[in-house]
C-alpha cells in the first residue's frame, strides 16, 4: 500500500486525516475508465503512476461526494467506527494543484439533476425516520430506567423483609418452616416449637392470637390443635417429670460451675374453691400451692421441678426432690426459705439450730446442705419490728446498757427536712408508716435502712450516734447478702469472696451484723426491757451469715476454679418472679383456683418465651439474667430437649415514669450509687424552717443538689462546681458542704460560693412562682429558665434549664409523696372508724 496521497501536491499519509472524522480516509481509483482518467487527472501528477496501487486522501472530497448510506449509518450509530463510502460519480475537487470553476462543476456535470433531487430527498426521509427513532429511543431509555429503579426498590424491600426474617428466625420468634409457609403457601404440620411459641402467644392475649392468625395471616396452628397439645402434657403434682427430662438434657452441657445448684421452696396462695379439671377428670379444692424451684449457684437457668396443693414441706419431701436433682447429675449445695413458722418446724425437725446452719446432705453424707433464710424477708421482718407503736429494737451502748432503735429515730429525721431539698431523699412516710400489705415491700425496708439515712441520723440528730450505726451495719449486711455483679463500687456490694479486700469488707459486715442481732432484744409494751429469746428475723440472719462463710469455705475445697458467689443466687427471688407470672399470665384474673394454677404452670413449662410482667410497688426486684428451662414438648415424642428461653418477669416499682422527664431521672442515676435499690422520696414543698437544725438540714440538702447541677453541667462551665476529692478547704468552708462530704466517695461536687448564691436566690424566685403547691399554667419550664436568665444573663441556657428542671421535678415528687401520706392517714382512719364500730356493735 502507497503511503502517500496520488494528488502531486498533497503530502499526507493514510490514516486519520486532519480536520475530518472517520478512520481511514482514503479511497482508491474508480474502476470505471471515464471517471478513473478524470481522477488521474485532477491529479495534477507530472511523472507516471499506477492507479491500481494509489490512493487519493479524503481532503480532497467534499461532504456531498459521500454515500448516502455511509451518511445515514454514521448519524444512526454515532459512536461506531464506519468506513467512509464515496458515491460512484464523486470526483477529487478541493485542494487540487489546478482549481478551476469547471473542475468544481464536474461532480455537477457528471451528476443527473434528477438523480440529485431523488437522493436529497431519499436523505430528508432518512433524517427525519432518525429523528422519529431517536425520540422513541428516549423514552424507551427512560422507560426502562424507571423500571429498572422500581425493580431496586423492590429488591431493596425484599432484602430488608428478608433480614427481619432472618432476626425472627435468629430470635426463636419465627421458624424456617414458617417462613417456607409464607413464600409457598403449601401448607405443612406444625413442628413442636412452632406450638410451644403459639401457646405463648395464646395465653398472653387470645385476641391478638386471632389477629395475627386471621388479619396477619401468618401461619400459626388453630386453638383446636393447641388445646389438644397442651392436654397432653401431663403436668401432675409431686416431682414433674416433665423438668427432669429437661434437666436431664441440659445437664450434659453444663459445666461443673454451672451445676451447682439451690433449692428454695415456698407457699403461694390462690382461690379456694371447689373446681373440676376436664383434663385428669378430677375435682380440686386448694387454698395453697407449693412450689420448689431449683436453680444455678452460678449460672443462669432456674426450673420448677415440683408442686404440689396443701402440702406443707418436709424433710422427706425435700430430701426426696434433692436427691432426685442429683441423680440427674445436678449439685445440690444449698437450700433457701422464708422465716414461716412451718418452715422453720421442718428445720428444726432437720437438725437446724442457733449454733448449726447446715444439715447433712439427703445424697451424700459425707456432704453439708447449708440452709439460708431468704435475705429479703429477714429485711421486711426487721423493719416490721423496728417501726412497730411503742416498740423497737434495743442494742447495746458502750454505756454497759441499750438504747432504742424506733420509728421515732426515722421521725425526728422527717421532722427535719421541711423545704424542697432534702438530705435523706429515700426515707417517706410509707418507709415508716407501712403496714399489711404494704409492708411486704422490700424497697421501704431498702430505703430506711439505708446509706444516706444513717448519714443523716448521725450528721443532724445528736445523740443518735448508735442507732446511725447500727442502720449502717444493716446496710452493709444487706449489701453483702444480696451482691448482683462481681465488682461494685462499694466492697460490700461485690461477689463475696472476688478479691481479699472485698472478702474482709464483707465478712466484717457479716460479723457485726451476727454481733447486733445476738445482742438486740425486741421491745414492746409489754415488755419494754426487752425479751432475751432470739426472734426468728434474729436466728434467719444469724444463720444466713453462718452459711455463706461455711459454704464459700466448702466450694472453695471441692471447686478451687470458683472465684467467688453472687449471693443474690441465694434469695428467693426467682421464686417469687414465678409467682408473679403465675398470677399475672393469663390477664385479669390474678387469683387462680387450683385448675387454672396447673394450666399456668403447664404453660411456663411449655412456652418459649412467657409474659413479662410489669407492675408497680411489688415486693421483688428481677433477676434479669435468670432464664428458666422450658419444656417445649412432650417428653414421649423425644429425649432431648434443651432450650432455654423463659426470662424472669420484669417487676418495676414505676410510680409514674412516664411524667418522669430528663431531669429526674439523672438526679436518680446519681442518688442510685449511695443507697440501696429502690425509688425515692421526693423532696417537700418549702413550709418554713422553724429551727436551725431545719434549716442547716435544707441548706445542706441545697448545696447537694446544686453540686449535682454542677456535675452535670461541668462540661459547660468547669467553674460551677469542684469533686471533693479535689475541693480545697477554703471552697468546702465557703459552703455548706458538711453533707456532700460525708456522703461522697471523691467524686461528688461541692457548688462554687457564686454558684451556690445564684441556686440559692432561684429558690426565692422558685418559691413565688411555684407557690405551695405548683403552677399550672403552660410553659412552666420556660418561664423558670427565663427568669433565671434575667437574673444571671451571662449563664448558659441549658445550665440555667438544668437547674430549673431539677427543682421542678423535686417539687412534683414532694407533692406526690404528700398527696400519698394523705391517703394513708385517710386509709388509717377508716380502719379505726372499721374496728371502732365492729367493737360497739358486739
């Protein structure tokens, strides 16, 4: 191939010519003889050439010479490579080395006008048939990008239908089988977990049942096919087998640890009427049912294992059900119950006294089955004996005589704080005042005997130095025999036995605790020297201590790998949970007979995943990492069953979280590492501070709270406040700082002087604004902040909104609490007017 144009005055090579598009432009001599000899001449070559061999360059051709199909594919397919396409009658016309008028005019000459005019318009049909195509191209482009991004949607949506599933699945709440179901709609047997969660379903709501099945179309079983599953799970009183086969199983995967066990067992009371079970074809009548439960030292898991109605436990009973448990491979080391005087009858008969806490063990005798009073009651029967009329608690001084722990101790305490800001923030009326019903409430026993109450007795009552100590003794005791993590804040708090400081901690509180209780005698009345016979809150403490020496020091020989023990794992919460559930399982009716006892109980042992109960003012705080066993089939069907899936009910005593805004709930988080669990009392109305001791109580009780403003805003304003572990003595002598000193343990705040004269005049402003009760009006809140603001323009907003809302919220709490003394004494009243008259009417 020639590399260069045939035109003599043309020098270019083949290839992509300048200034025109295309690749390879250059086109060879025609084959007709006419038009190849007006090609050779135009030429303008001096020398002789061959055409067959040469080419001439497309700089030398005008658009028109193209063919008008080259033309239309070019504009059709823009982005194509195509070879350019000369018409047969194109001549060379530009850049020729002779250009004449007549040279131009060949194309012209050689060209038909005819022909012309039908290819001109052939080309106008062609661009205008591209226009029409292009268009309808457009919107099929954008057609199909709509489609394409419903169908991204769609699969979106279906991903993420499909990760909630996999949850469900994960969770246990939904099952494979169930999501097949669904996407093919064959219908299949329902599997035995399928069930155990429909009955769960079932026995929470019965409407929401037939909604999910019938509205939400989900494949669940009908209540036909329910009921027939649950009458054939034989739920019989004694030992249930149904747990052992549990048990069994699970037992197999259990470390040594986590087979430790505890046994406690008590008394639920449920309505004695005569009732027929369709199931055994019997006729019932129970006033009581008893329940023993077994649970892991160490672990998570708890199990019902026998039940049985109007039966008294005994030593036969409980030996029989412990050396069942170890049979199927468990560890029996200890046993837990109430004071109740049956309870202790048994424990005696046992061999249980003042000097031995253990008895031998039921499956081994060369073992000890140590014996704990449940720490929670002992706490309710102390508190009991302590706020009775005219009576008390008298313990030794270093005087060779007694002085009386009472109610009056807690009252003087009371009478003290009279404004908004209180130091003893836990102790109300209800700590002191409770009775019947309401002084099963371990949370008022939790808060009389508190941190900050014995602080305060001893801070603000003179004279009353031993009975803050002994309420502190308390305290600790009930810290170390209730631990809930294995490092706390506080050492008694602790795991007993997680390191050699906490183990000293607690063993000195154990210590002086058993000291007390030996030395204290009750006083009543009757006998107001006090009677020297042990009560049994006296003998429970005194054995609970000695057992949980004597049983760390057995564990620690037979199982050097244990750490220490969570004491909590030795009350009976758990077992009181159950009880809860039992009650509160199937809605309205809280008092079952014996049948719908037994259906409930069934329904714990069969569902995965049972109701959660939550209520206010219950006796008991949940365990929330206990799981109990759940049978999720009949054991007939197969031997292996293993799950565990019943969490403990949540018991919550929530008065009124919901209107519990930020503020309170911060202040609480604080107050939370001081005292024992429990909620608190609010802080009262501001009624005049007749004495001084009162008002140095409620300048104390400001400084507090303005420390606490100031550690919550301290990522404002560093100024506001300083902890005490790095408060100077000028700054803790500028202000009232005696109770925040006594009370932290480094890391309280102590309120600056400017701080603590600005919270100071916003009381004043609070006090007009707010009244003797409150105002009612809306924008409460922001009227308090604004005033502040005017007052002090320099603070930040959200500083002087802290504030604000801390003191709202303190005055709301203090309102409720008064509003709830006020029905007490109304309730007191009625029942003296109640046995008034029934004493006039005999």
């Amino acid at each position: 191939m020639p590399g260069n144009c045939a035109v003599a005055t043309c020098k270019f090579a083949h290839g992509k010519v300048p200034g025109q598009e295309g690749t390879f432009s250059s086109f060879r001599f025609p084959k007709n003889p006419e038009m190849r000899s007006i090609w050779v001449h135009r030429c303008g070559r001096a020398d002789s050439f061959d055409p067959e061999k040469s080419r001439i360059c497309g700089l030398h051709f005008t658009e028109s010479d193209l063919s008008p199909t080259y033309v239309l594919k070019k504009a059709m397919m823009p982005g194509e490579k195509l070879m350019p396409v000369l018409q047969s009658s194109a001549v060379p016309s530009l850049h020729l080395p002779m250009i004449t008028a007549d040279a131009r005019s060949v194309n012209a000459e050689m060209r038909p006008s005819a022909e012309v005019a039908q290819l001109r318009a052939r080309v106008r049909a062609l661009e205008r048939q591209l226009k029409l195509q292009s268009a309808a191209h457009q919107r099929r482009t954008l057609q199909w990008r709509r489609e394409k991004a419903a169908l991204q949607r769609k699969l979106r949506r279906r991903n993420d239908r499909a990760a909630a599933a996999e949850q469900l699945v994960q969770s246990g709440l939904v099952s494979e089988r169930q999501l097949r179901r669904l996407r093919t709609g064959k219908r299949t047997d329902c599997s035995i977990r399928e069930k155990a969660a429909a009955v769960g379903l079932r026995y929470i709501s019965k409407k929401a049942y037939k909604y999910v099945k019938d509205v939400m179309q989900f494949p669940l079983p009908s209540l036909r096919t329910l009921s027939r599953w649950t009458s054939g799970f034989e739920v019989s009183p004694g030992f249930i087998s149904a747990s052992a086969t549990v048990l069994d199983a699970a037992v197999r995967t259990m470390s040594p640890l986590h087979k430790l066990t505890v046994v406690s067992f008590d008394e639920v009371s449920m309505d004695a009427r005569w009732c027929y079970d369709r199931t055994y074809d019997q006729v019932l009548q129970a006033g009581k049912m008893q329940l023993v439960m077994a649970r892991s030292l160490c672990g998570s898991w708890k199990q019902p294992v026998y039940f049985d109605y109007d039966q008294k436990m005994t030593p036969e009973i409980l030996a029989d059900v412990i050396r069942r448990l170890e049979q199927l491979g468990l560890t029996v080391v200890a046993a837990v119950s109430d004071m109740h005087p049956d309870n202790e009858a048994m424990w005696k008969a046992s061999g249980i006294c003042d000097l031995r806490s253990w008895i031998v063990h039921p499956a081994d005798s060369s073992r000890r089955l140590w014996v704990f009073a449940d720490v929670p009651h002992l706490l309710k029967l102390l508190r009991k004996h302590v706020m009775e009329l005219e009576g008390g608690i008298l313990i030794p001084n270093d005087r060779a005589g007694f002085s009386l722990l009472s109610r009056r101790v807690f009252e003087e305490l009371l009478a003290l704080q009279t404004g908004d800001f209180r130091v003893a923030h836990r102790l109300d009326r209800a700590c002191v005042e409770a009775s019947g019903q309401a002084s099963q409430r371990v949370r008022l026993a939790a808060r009389a005997f508190s941190t900050s109450v014995a602080a305060a007795i001893s801070q603000y009552l003179p004279g009353r130095e031993l009975q803050a100590q002994a309420i502190s003794t308390v305290d600790r005791w009930f810290d170390t025999l209730n631990s809930r993590v294995p490092h706390a804040d506080k050492l008694e708090r602790s795991g007993y036995g997680v390191s050699e400081a906490a183990k000293e901690a607690q063993d000195a509180a154990l210590r002086e605790m058993c000291s007390l209780m030996q030395q204290a005698h009750k006083a009543s009345r009757k006998q107001p020297l006090g009677r020297h016979a042990l009560l049994p809150f006296q003998r429970g403490i005194l054995r609970s201590s000695a057992s949980l020496r004597g049983l760390y020091a057995d564990l620690q020989s037979s199982h050097p790998d244990l750490k220490y023990i969570l004491t909590q794992h030795l009350c009976q919460d758990c077992l009181e949970n159950t009880f809860s559930q039992l009650r509160a399982l199937c809605g309205a009716n809280t008092n079952p007979d014996a049948v719908e006892m037994r259906q409930r109980l069934r329904v714990l042992l069969v569902v995965p995943s049972t109701l959660v109960a939550v209520s206010g003012g219950l006796a008991v705080e949940v365990d929330r990492d206990t799981t109990m066993l759940s049978v999720e089939q009949p054991p007939p069907q197969e031997p292996y069953l293993s799950e565990t899936v019943l969490n403990g009910p949540e018991l919550v005593d929530d008065p009124g979280s919901s209107r519990d805004p930020d503020g309170l709930a911060e202040l609480e988080d604080l107050l939370q590492h001081m005292d024992a669990p429990g909620g608190g009392a609010g802080p009262a109305p501001p009624t005049g501070a007749t004495s001084p001791e009162s008002c140095a109580v409620f300048r104390d009780a400001m400084a507090f709270v303005a420390g606490y403003v100031a550690a919550k805003c301290r990522h404002i304003d560093s100024t506001l406040g300083t902890p005490t572990c790095r408060a100077s003595p000028a700054a803790l002598a500028a202000v009232p700082s005696s109770w925040v000193q006594k009370l932290s343990r480094g890391q309280l705040c102590v309120p600056s002087a400017a701080w603590m004269a600005l919270v100071e005049s916003f009381v004043i402003i609070f006090n007009k604004v707010m009244g003797t009760t409150s105002d009612r009006q809306p924008g409460i809140l922001s009227r308090l902040t604004e005033l502040l603001m005017t007052k002090e323009p320099q603070m930040d907003q959200r500083i002087a909104r802290k504030l604000a809302s801390t003191c709202l919220h303190l005055r709301l709490r203090e309102l409720n609490s008064t509003r709830a003394e006020g029905q007490l004494q109304s309730q007191r009243r009625a029942a003296n007017q109640t046995r008034h008259h029934a004493r006039s009417s005999t």
